[in-house]
C-alpha cells in the first residue's frame, strides 16, 4: 500500500523497556500469525514489524544502550526458528 493513503497514520510504532518484553512480544505476534518473527538490528534500535487485522503495518521497538544507528545495508536480521 501506498504511503499517506490510509488517512492520517499508515504507520505505527510501540517502545518496549527490555529485550525480554521484545522476545515475548514477538512470539505473541508469531503465533496471532501477525509476523514472521524477523527481527531487525539497527544498532541502537532493534524490532520486529507486524500487520494488524486491517493491514495496517507497525513495529515493537527496544532501544539499545548503542548510539550508532546502523545503516539499511548494515542491518542485522534475526529469523524466527523454525
């Protein structure tokens, strides 16, 4: 879907405190079917993205101690095991 054409937010973004949360989190949106668990590493930002019943996209976020943000072509993948 296109940027801006569903209405005023087409993007939204949660902050979890830890890396536990994060993990839990991403095994609550694997198994609503919601997400494919891949979890992106930035550097100083690490999330996993998900859809909700609209098909509207959003991320749970945790903020690192790291204050380099890694660069698209830098970024760090973690698959969800199968």
């Amino acid at each position: 879907m296109q940027m801006g054409k569903r209405g005023h937010i087409d993007h939204l973004a949660l902050k979890v405190h830890d890396e536990e949360c994060l993990q839990e989190v991403r095994r609550r949106l694997v198994k609503a079917g919601a997400s494919d668990g891949t979890i992106t590493d930035f550097g100083a930002v690490r999330l996993v993205t998900f859809k909700d019943p609209d098909g509207m996209e959003g991320e749970v976020a945790r903020w690192t101690d790291s204050k380099r943000v890694l660069g698209f072509e830098e970024r760090k993948r973690e698959l969800w095991p199968d």
